[in-house]
C-alpha cells in the first residue's frame, strides 16, 4: 500500500471538491475543510510519515498544563462519554495542529494537481 499516493490522491479531490480559483491558480487552506476532511487528510498523512505520532498530540503546546495533558487528566479522574469525547477532540485538533504545515503542503500539492489534469484535460503542456 503507497500511503504517500494515497495522501496525494485524497488531498487532490479535496481541491477538486473545495478549492477556490483565484489570481490563477486554486487555493485551499486546511482551516478552509470542514471538520470531518481534515481529520481524514490528517489520517492519510499519518499514515505517510508511518504513524509517527510522539509529539503530535501535543499541538503546538508542549508544556505541562496543556490541553492535552489537561484531557487525560480530566479522564481518568472521571471516565465518561463527555471527558473521552473532550480527550479525542483534543487529539484531533492538536494532530492537525502540529502537522499543519505538511498538510497545507499536501493540499498545496493537490490544488498543483488539479490546475494540471485541467490543463492536460484541454491539451495544455506546461
């Protein structure tokens, strides 16, 4: 399985499916994606740099007091459906966070491929 093919054929349907053409070229910034596609790129990039997950979870905030810490605790004082959900919340956003900038090069990269196979589409070489 091509986990890096596979990256760059989601983020190109995201292009396909919520870039903006503008100044000409399309633009698509992660924070521009519904929730439910920004987890799933983040998921595919995940998988395209092999799971590397160490620090990722902290977002940009590696402190002791930070909200992720702050979940676990907060979890495992009183498990429940509310501090679980809170605790993967917490995860989702500080993944897409911490990899923001690969995941805008990916969409980057997507938004590249569409403006070709558009071209290549009409019978364009560039």
């Amino acid at each position: 399985m091509n986990h890096a093919k596979n990256l760059e054929k989601f983020a190109t349907q995201l292009a396909q499916d919520f870039a903006v053409y503008k100044d000409g070229c399309y633009v698509l910034c992660v924070d521009d994606l519904p929730d439910a596609e920004q987890k799933e790129l983040a998921a595919y990039y995940l998988e395209s740099v092999d799971r590397e997950v160490t620090e990722c979870v902290y977002g940009d905030d590696f402190s002791n007091d930070n909200d992720y810490v702050c979940a676990i605790f907060a979890m495992l004082k009183n498990d429940n459906a509310e501090t679980r959900e809170n605790l993967a919340q917490t995860i989702s956003k500080n993944i897409i966070k911490y990899f923001n900038v690969g995941l805008q090069d990916s969409l980057e990269n997507g938004c590249d491929q569409r403006r070709w196979n558009e071209q290549e589409d009409k019978g364009f070489d560039e």
